[in-house]
C-alpha cells in the first residue's frame, strides 16, 4: 500500500516564490521591445509585474520587486542605464509595489478599488521618479526640466499607462475570482 504525503505550501512561501516570478518577468519583458529605450519608455514592461507583485504579494515584497529590477535589470543587462536612470526607476517602481499593495490591501473589497490603487500608486510613483530624476540629474549636471517630467511621466507613457489600466485590473480580479482572496496583509490560497 502506498503511502501518501500531504504537503502544504505556506502563503509567504507563495508570495515569495510569486515575488520571484514577477522579478523574472520584469528582467525578460523588456525584450519584448527590443531593447529599444524610445520604445520601452513608451510601453513601460517593467511596470506590469511591480505592480502585479504588490496587489498579489503585498506592499514588503512589491516594494522589494520594484526596488530590485531595475538595479538588477542594469546590471545584467546594462538597460536601463545604471546612473541616473536605472537608480531613479528603482525608487519610482519601489513606490508602486509598495503603495498598490498597501491601499488595495485597506481599501474595501470592490472591483473599484484595483483601480483605485492602480491610479494611486502609477501617480505616487511618477512623482517620485520626478523629484529623484531631478536630484540624479542636477548631481550629473544636467538640467531635469518641468518639460522633460510631463514628457518621461505622462506624455510618452500613454500606450503604457493604457495598458496597465486595461491589464493589471483584469488579472488580480481574475486571480481572486479564481481561488485567491485578500486576507489582511497576505493573500490566502482558497
């Protein structure tokens, strides 16, 4: 007679292994656009799985995902550039991890509050990236205008932005509807 083994999978050890999923994704989408600055700008991949992490891990580990990538990303790959762009990217995505764990973690349990984190977090981040670029590159020498911000930020992020308010909604209420559900600071496998 054989003998079974019950194993359980504890829920940090899903988000930790989830956590280094989103890493992995955020270190390989980038090649999507060929590597190509003016394009990547434009399509922002590496902002799809930080934001991921943060609503299915938590703002600990979004926080960590975001900050890593880029720096990591940088240093494997050379792309983004490590100083300043690569050091600026790794506090904005650190802000979006964080912070679109931590408001759709508080705030109630409605399909409006995805996007009502999203929106927060995409804003947050943008804001940090704006006033980190502008310390980077005033060290560097170059002037960081209001111009330039609205531009990197808003203007040339369109397609971006687009995607990840279509996209990053559809699969977290996707997930949840399929066997994951919110439980405090941690998400519970149902």
């Amino acid at each position: 007679m054989r003998k079974t083994v019950k194993t359980s999978v504890t829920v940090p050890t899903t988000n930790l292994i989830l956590a280094g999923l989103f890493l992995a994704l955020s270190l390989a989408l980038p090649f999507l656009t060929g590597q190509i600055p003016q394009l990547g700008n434009k399509l922002l991949p590496m902002h799809i799985p930080v934001l991921l992490c943060g609503f299915l891990c938590g703002p600990r580990l979004g926080l960590l995902v975001g900050f890593t990538a880029p720096l990591l990303r940088s240093f494997l790959f050379s792309m983004p550039v490590m100083f300043p762009m690569a050091v600026s990217m790794s506090l904005e995505l650190a802000v979006y991890g964080f912070a679109a764990g931590l408001l759709y973690q508080f705030l109630p349990h409605k399909s409006i509050s995805v996007y009502i984190s999203l929106i927060i977090s995409m804003l947050c981040g943008r804001l940090v990236w704006g006033a980190v670029s502008y310390i980077l590159f005033g060290i560097a020498g170059t002037a960081f205008t209001w111009q330039i911000f609205t531009a990197g930020a808003f203007l040339n992020a369109v397609p971006g932005i687009i995607i990840q308010i279509i996209l990053i909604p559809v699969i977290v209420l996707a997930i949840e509807r399929h066997g994951v559900r919110r439980h405090g600071a941690n998400r519970e496998i149902a």
